[in-house]
C-alpha cells in the first residue's frame, strides 16, 4: 500500500463536505443525512444507490471501528468523482462499532466503480493511521469548523 | 431510468463489493485496517434477491459481460464509454435512447446516462 502525503489527504476534504453537527441518532438515519448532503453537493446522481451500497457494506461487517470512530465506504456506479465527506455527532450515536461504544464522527469515502479499490483503501489507511492518536481523536470530537478540522488533521505534533 | 434497469446497477454495485471482498489482497488490507468482514453471506443473499427481481434476459446479457469485465453496466458521462474510452455516436444521446439501456459497439458493456 503506498502511503500518501498529508496534504495530499487533506486536499479531499471539502469545506462543503463537512457536517459538524449531525441530526441523526440512528445508524441507518445517519447513512442517509450524510448520502442526501453529497447530493445536495452534487457528489452524486443517485442517493438510493448509495445507501443501498452503504447499507450492504455495514452487513459485510460494520465499518464503525470503535474508539468513536466510522469509516463507511465503497464503490459505485453513481459516485461522480472520489468524494471524502467529514460528520460529527456531538453526543455519539449507536453505529454497532466493534467496541461497542457510541461513534461521534465519520469519515465517509466514496470512489466510483471504474476506479480501482486501491483509490479509496489508500484514503482509509492514511486516516486510520492518522487518528490513532488519543489527543487528535479528542480534538476531532470537538471540532465544529472546517479551518479547525483542517488544523487538527494537518497538526503533526498532534 | 426504468426500474429494471436500476435493479442491474444494483446488482452492479453489489457484485463490485463481493468480489472485492473475495480479493485476497483487498480483503487482507482491509482487515489489517481494522474491518471486520465477516457477512460475505449476508451480501450473497442479498445479490440473489437482487438477481431474482431481475428480468431474465437482462440478467443473463449482464452475467455474460461479468465474465470478461468487473463493470459491465456503466454510466455515460461525457460522450465516452468509459469501459474502454471510445467517443460514443451522437445518436446514443438523442431523446429516444435516454430512457434505454445501450451498448457500447466497440467493448459490449451495458452503457446508460443517468
Ligand atoms: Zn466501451
């Protein structure tokens, strides 16, 4: 897996993806708050596709990993272009994370179908590895702005 | 779009995710991350009702293509078919062939404009 640039990274990260105070409480209803605001942004021409996908993609194994943290994600054929989407719950919600504790936040990475796996895995890996670290994980339970979000995920001494 | 239609990209989405899942290599990575992937069954269930709602003829047209190809049903953006990047005649878009699924003349997929 060839690791990717910071920069790199953030530079997926649009300010019009970000929601920073999700309405949803529940794990379905989240997947389609967070599917209907990349249509709204135009991300994508078909939301029922998406959350099907989303959906079946939870049923293969939850992609809530715990320490509040979800990382759903897949391919599609109506995914316009590789789309990251940044969400917070303030209070957390039940996601059937593996630790069994609520998730607050979301990384949602989407990659249209006639690009290869390797688009979106090397995303989901350099993210995961970015937020192992407790303060930056505290920090982005906090955030409610995107030059915030933007400071936390490029912060190295984070 | 008629519903047929929606019922193969579906169907799409799903066999892309499966076959993913069956790929060692995907699913090694994916499991070093973290993710747990233990319901492929859940997700073959799911394709058969998928398979059983669709109409037949399409379904086997679609099987067919799967055989060569990991996309056999792709939308058009642009005038290319983006399986193989041939421009596509002007006539794919005109206003009778919208609501049809077409084929691509130089590779065979399953084409529609979304
Ligand atoms: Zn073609």
């Amino acid at each position: 897996m060839k690791s990717m640039e910071a920069s790199k990274l953030i530079s997926f990260f649009e300010e019009d993806l970000c929601i920073f105070h999700l309405r949803s409480r529940k794990k379905m209803s989240v997947l389609t708050e967070i599917v209907h605001h990349l249509a709204v942004n135009n991300k994508i021409s078909d939301e029922h596709f998406i959350i099907e996908m989303l959906k079946n993609r939870e049923s293969l194994g939850s992609t809530g990993l715990g320490n509040g943290v979800a990382f759903p994600h897949g391919r599609s054929l109506a995914i316009k272009e590789l789309s990251v989407l940044f969400a917070r719950s303030a209070s957390g919600l039940d996601f059937d994370a593996l630790d069994g504790k609520p998730t607050k936040i979301f990384f949602l990475i989407l990659a249209p179908s006639d690009k290869g796996s390797e688009t979106y895995l090397a995303i989901l890996s350099e993210l995961i590895g970015l937020i192992q670290k407790p303060a930056k994980l505290k920090n982005l339970f906090e955030v409610t702005d995107y030059q915030a979000l933007v400071k936390i995920l490029e912060d190295k001494d984070l | 779009m008629r519903d047929e239609h929606r019922l193969l990209i579906a169907l799409q989405d799903l066999d892309i995710m499966i076959k993913e899942v069956k790929d060692k290599a995907t699913s090694k990575e994916l499991q070093s991350l973290g993710f747990k992937l233990t319901g492929l069954s859940e997700l073959q269930e799911a394709r058969e009702k998928l398979a059983k709602k669709t109409p037949k003829g399409l379904l086997q047209r679609y099987e067919k293509l799967t055989e060569h190809f990991t996309v056999a049903i792709l939308p058009v953006t642009g005038n290319l078919c983006l399986g193989c990047f041939v421009k596509l005649p002007t006539s794919f878009f005109s206003a009778v062939s919208r609501n049809e699924l077409q084929t691509c003349e130089n590779c065979g997929r399953l084409l529609y404009i979304p």
